[in-house]
C-alpha cells in the first residue's frame, strides 16, 4: 500500500519545550493522571467528513485543498482511497476511533438501494483494515440534511416517502454502526426545525421525530447494538429555529416521549455557543441529567454568528471541558474533532498540524483541571457557599419535608435576614488562572 502523507512521520510526544512542529507538547498517551492514562482520558476520534471530504469549498469559493487523494472523486476507488488515507492519518497520530456519516463514506447513489450495496462494500473494506489495529468505531449516523428530499426535515418532514427514506438510512446506518463495532449512534437534526410558524405543526412533527428515535432503539437493540444513542443539540443553521435548541432543550423532549433511558448527549463546543451558552454550561446540564455521553471537541468564533468548526485552541475552555469531564467521572463516547481546517490551510501538513492542535490543547486542558480538582479550592468553596443548607432548618428543605408555613415561620422569627455569603467570582477565577499560569 502506497503512503499517502508521505514525509510526515508517526507524531509523538516530545514535550512541551520541543521545536518539532509536528510533535504532541502535551499530549503523553502513557501519563497517568488521576488513576487513569492520558489516552483513557481522552479516547480521541477522527471526523470522517471533515478530515477526509472537506476541502475549503464554502459560499463564495470552491475548493483550496485535494482531498482526491490521487483518485477521481465520486467513485468507489476515491471512497476506498479516503479509507486508505484515514487510516493511515490516524495511525500516524495514534488515534483510537473514527466517526462517520452514511454519505462521507460513499458517494450516494440516485436509487437508495444502490447506495446501500456500496456502504455494504467499504464498510467491508473498512473492516479489512481494522484487522491488525487497536482503531475502533466511535459513532455512526445518517447524513438526512444534505439530500434534498430532506429539505423539509427527515423525522419533522411533512412528505410520508421522505419520512420512509430517513427510516431507511436510520435502519441501514445502525447496521454499519454495529458491524463496525460503534459504540454509539448519533441524531443530529439539522433540518428537525423550522423557518416559519405559518406553515408549521410543531406538535406533529416532535411527535413523528420522537416515533422515528424510538422505532431507531428498537430496531438498534433487536441487532445487537448494546451502546448509547445521542442527541446533538444546535440551536439554529441550517434551520432558522432547531428542535434540539440545547441541551436543557433535548433531555426535556427525550423525556417526555420516554426516550431518556436509551439516549445521551452528545455535546459540541461550537453549538453551545451558538445557543447563548458556554460549553462548561451544557456539559454540567447534561451531567447533572445522567446524560453526558459524548464530545465533539471543536470551537467556535465569538465574532461571528454562524458554526466555524475550527479546531480548538482555547487551553481555558478545554480545562473547564475537562473539568466538567473528570467530575461526572469520564464519558461513554469520546471526543471526536469535528472540525476543519480553515480554508487557505489546505496541505497534508496542515491537516496534521490542526489535529496536534486540538490534542495538545485537550491534553493540556485535563491537566489543567485535574490540578484544580486535586487542589480543591474550588469545591471547597462551592462547599462552604452552600453550608447553610447543613443546618437544622436547611436540611428540612433539601429533604423536601418543610412546609411553606415553617419556612415562613422562621424567616419571621428572624425578623431579618443574615448577609448572604458573597460569591467571589473574581477570586475563583483567579484560582484558575493561577492553574492555567501560575
């Protein structure tokens, strides 16, 4: 077999003083931290649309990268070269998993049985060159967004046959995920929204995307598939108004159509700030609803409103990531960089560069905030901000046997209520950048 990025060579780890550009500064596999390696940590997943199919194409301009790979596009061989190249990427980088769409792994036919005869071909392929690595599956999904027939929705369509087609590429999707030993299966709804109230039953079409989830559960498990699905939550783009707007959002709708056993978050950096929120806020929401499962490790830009997907550079949101990650005691998923290079970083190099990238920055972040945690100054001041709860009165309310009238009785035995204790943000975020600089 051919390589592929040739002069680049296998990327280790070689300090944080090195003047290797490609070389981890941070991220050491082996290093135990907190009981467990780095790589147990941080199970690291490939991006298959991004890494092996994104190619600078944007609205304005067509394609900066080759991303042929020496072969022509759209066919078979290129579907098998990019294979090929994934494979060969990731062993170089010593990355464990890979994350794939039906459609970033085939060019998708006219006729969805023609389709379904090609993924059956490369995820043979794909099998083949499992065999003799420790690279594994992470998750898989449908692409039901790209194709026009979902251009009112898959799950929230108004068209009977669409909803059949989204059915199908749910059902054969799960297959592949489970012959390629996934441990996952993601539903991101990005046309599960709307534009307009005008033309739009919201009811009937939550109703039918929960019908399509659960139909997804049942068949998943009926094959053997034993991992968690996800929700990713977006709150807008492609659609003006997304179901899955966060993730406070998602686990309320998975619980009301009873899909909360069986279903997880699955967390994007980028989202949450396109929802108004930090990514530190919707990894507590999801872990504090037993639902953090997976990340997709990527970062957005603050100055503009639309999902960039660059790959992430922020070492202080990756330690409050990480932070959030350690206190709910790890994910069942991964972190998977869905993310691109941006348009005029367009060589091989480049793509290896922005993965060192995003891993030294994760590595980093965790230990960071394993600092933080072993430390402890912040937890013992969450602790102590709260300790009024451990009083007599206090603990009646948390054990939720006070009643309105007790409560009222004392406020009005004190008269006047003690100073409340102050929050000190400014001096918590000192102790972080201690731990980020210090």
């Amino acid at each position: 077999m051919k390589e592929i990025f040739k002069n680049i060579p296998e990327i280790k780890y070689e300090g944080r003083d090195t003047k290797n550009p490609l070389a981890f500064r941070y991220y050491d596999a082996d290093r135990v931290i907190m009981g467990k390696k780095m790589s147990e940590h941080l199970p690291f997943a490939m991006a298959w649309w991004h890494n092996l199919c994104a190619a600078g194409t944007d609205m304005f301009g067509r394609d900066t990268a080759d991303k042929s790979f020496d072969v022509e596009k759209g066919t078979m061989e290129h579907a098998k070269a990019k294979v090929d190249a994934g494979f060969e990427f990731m062993k170089k980088l010593g990355i464990k998993y890979f994350c794939f769409h039906d459609v970033d792994i085939v060019p998708e036919a006219e006729d969805i049985n023609e389709t379904n005869r090609r993924l059956d071909e490369i995820t043979d392929y794909i099998l083949e060159k499992m065999q003799g690595t420790d690279i594994k599956c992470l998750w898989g999904t449908a692409n039901m967004f790209s194709n026009p027939r979902f251009m009112c929705g898959a799950g929230s369509t108004s068209s009977a046959d669409a909803y059949c087609f989204a059915a199908a590429q749910v059902k054969k999707a799960l297959e592949l995920t489970v012959k390629l030993g996934g441990k996952g299966y993601v539903f991101w709804g990005g046309r599960e929204g709307y534009e307009t109230l005008l033309n739009t039953d919201v009811k009937f079409e939550q109703e039918n995307i929960a019908n399509l989830m659960r139909m997804a559960v049942e068949y998943g498990r009926s094959i053997g598939f034993t991992g968690d699905f996800y929700i990713e939550p977006k709150p807008k783009e492609p659609m003006k108004h997304q179901y899955d707007f966060d993730a406070a959002t998602a686990i309320g709708f998975l619980r009301q159509y009873g899909l909360d056993k069986d279903f997880k978050m699955n967390i994007e950096a980028n989202h949450a700030t396109l929802a108004g929120h930090t990514f530190q806020h919707e990894l507590r929401i999801s872990a504090i609803n037993g639902m953090l499962g997976s990340i997709d490790a990527n970062q957005g830009d603050y100055l503009l409103g639309w999902d960039t997907d660059e790959f992430p550079y922020d070492v202080y949101e990756s330690t409050m990531c990480m932070y959030e990650v350690l206190k709910a005691g790890g994910l069942t998923g991964g972190f998977n960089f869905d993310a691109k290079n941006r348009r005029p970083s367009n060589t091989y190099e480049d793509m290896f560069h922005a993965y060192i990238l995003g891993m030294d920055t994760f590595a980093l972040g965790l230990i960071k905030a394993a600092e933080l945690i072993e430390k402890g100054e912040l937890d013992a001041f969450v602790e102590k901000k709260y300790s009024s709860f451990n009083s007599e009165i206090g603990q009646k309310i948390r054990s939720g046997k006070s009643t309105l009238c007790e409560l009222a009785a004392h406020a009005e035995k004190l008269g006047v209520c003690p100073p409340v204790q102050s929050g000190r943000q400014e001096y918590l975020e000192s102790v972080v950048n201690r731990a980020l600089f210090g």
